[in-house]
C-alpha cells in the first residue's frame, strides 16, 4: 500500500502537472529571466511579488499629503481616530479602496504616499468619500 500511495502522490504532484508547469515555466523566464531572481532570498521574492502584507498602520499617517486641509482640522483629526479604531482588515479594506490593492509594493509604507483632499462640494453631508485610486487621492468632504 505504502508503494501506491507513493505512487499516485508522484502522480498527482508532478507527473500529472509535469507539462503545463514547464510550459508556464519556459514562458515566464522568457519574460523574467532566471538570473535576476537569483540575487533574492525567498522571503524577499515574495515580498517582491506579493507586496507587503503587513504595515506600520502611523506611517502611513505620517507620509500622507493635504490639499485644502491642514493636518490639524478637525475633519483631518477625526479621520485618523477613526482609522487607527479600525480592525486590520478594514484597515486594508481602505488601502484597497484608496490604491486598488491592498498590499503595498515592496518598499513598504515608508515610500507609499498619498493625499486627502477636499471636494469642495456645496453641501459636504450630502457627498460619500471616493478615491482616485490611479493618483491616490482620498476625497474627504468636510
């Protein structure tokens, strides 16, 4: 029994698999060379792929940018209180509504850099916040 198991776990694994892997292999050094990859660890590849997936939630608060806002108004200070009460996931549930993604590239916030800036709408009560995700702008009514 142990030799069949061995067996079919070889097959499913890497025989069955074998071909459609080295087709998307040979495609993607073709476009990423192996030599370049080389030079990462494991750990950083991923990051390098994957994005960070764990932030310094103050930094980003620190790196932001204001228009038609100073960092002291009130609008502005409300915000971060509610922001930092958020629980993780909500968290990245914003960095997603804001970027379109909700990791960060491999840099990390320290390097991510985005604004908040006023609409400037008639009647604030009336208008949602939206985000320009292509330009990171949170549009925050007063």
């Amino acid at each position: 029994r142990k030799e069949y198991v061995d067996l079919y776990v070889n097959y499913m694994f890497n025989k069955s698999v074998q071909k459609p892997f080295e087709d998307f292999m040979q495609g993607f050094l073709r476009g990423c060379p192996a030599r370049i990859w080389k030079m990462f660890f494991p750990k950083e590849l991923q990051v390098l792929l994957q994005g960070q997936t764990t932030f310094d939630w103050h930094l980003l608060e620190k790196n932001v940018k204001y228009s038609q806002y100073k960092e002291l108004d009130q609008t502005i200070r409300n915000f971060w209180a509610v922001f930092h009460k958020l629980p993780e996931e909500k968290k990245k549930m914003f960095l997603a509504f804001l970027s379109g993604s909700d990791r960060i590239t491999g840099y990390g916030l320290g390097c991510f850099r985005f604004c908040i800036k006023d609409p400037q709408v008639r009647n604030p009560d009336e208008v949602c916040p939206f985000a320009s995700t292509c330009n990171f702008i949170l549009f925050l009514p007063r």
